[in-house]
C-alpha cells in the first residue's frame, strides 16, 4: 500500500534529480510519483524489467494520463477498456495524495 510519506520521500527526491528528457515537465506532479512508485514496486517484486529508462516510460505514462483528449477523440479501443473493466464506475485521477 502507498502511504503519503512514501510519495513524499520520492516527490522531494524526483524534484532534487531533475533529468532532461522530453517529459520532465512532468516531474514534479504526483502523476509521476505514484507510476514511479509502483514501477519501482513491479520491478522490485520481478514483476517487470524496464528496458527502457525508467524516466521516459513514467513520463510517457503521465503524458497519455494527463491528455485530456485521449478519451474524447473517440479512441475506441480504449473506451471499450475502460468500458469492460469499470463496470459503470468512473475512471479518474485523485488528488487526494
């Protein structure tokens, strides 16, 4: 379970580690915090194993998240995802952290 001194810990080291790529705009958003979290967790775990910098996928990631459009531009093969796994239930990122 992610607890808030865990995000906090990784949200103060991400914004002290800034790394020039072409999402490090979202670097410092919590977004970014928690997919680094829990990449780091499936790694960890040998669930996964990047192959590719852990930056670019983790701001890929956030990137597609925060594209307000991605579900409004009629991308079928993703409504009918989120369709299938909500079971009526909105979809959405919390602010709460």
């Amino acid at each position: 379970m992610v607890n808030r001194s865990d995000l906090m810990d990784r949200s103060t080291k991400t914004r002290n580690l800034k790394i020039s790529t072409p999402y490090a705009q979202y670097q410092d958003t919590e977004e970014w915090v928690i997919i680094e979290y829990l990449l780091k967790e499936l790694e960890n775990n040998q669930d996964i194993e990047l192959k590719t910098a852990p930056e670019y996928v983790i701001g890929y990631l956030v990137e597609k998240l925060r594209n307000k459009d991605l579900l409004k531009s009629g991308d079928k093969e993703i409504g009918r995802l989120i369709g299938k796994r909500s079971n009526g239930v909105s979809l959405r990122l919390s602010s709460r952290f």
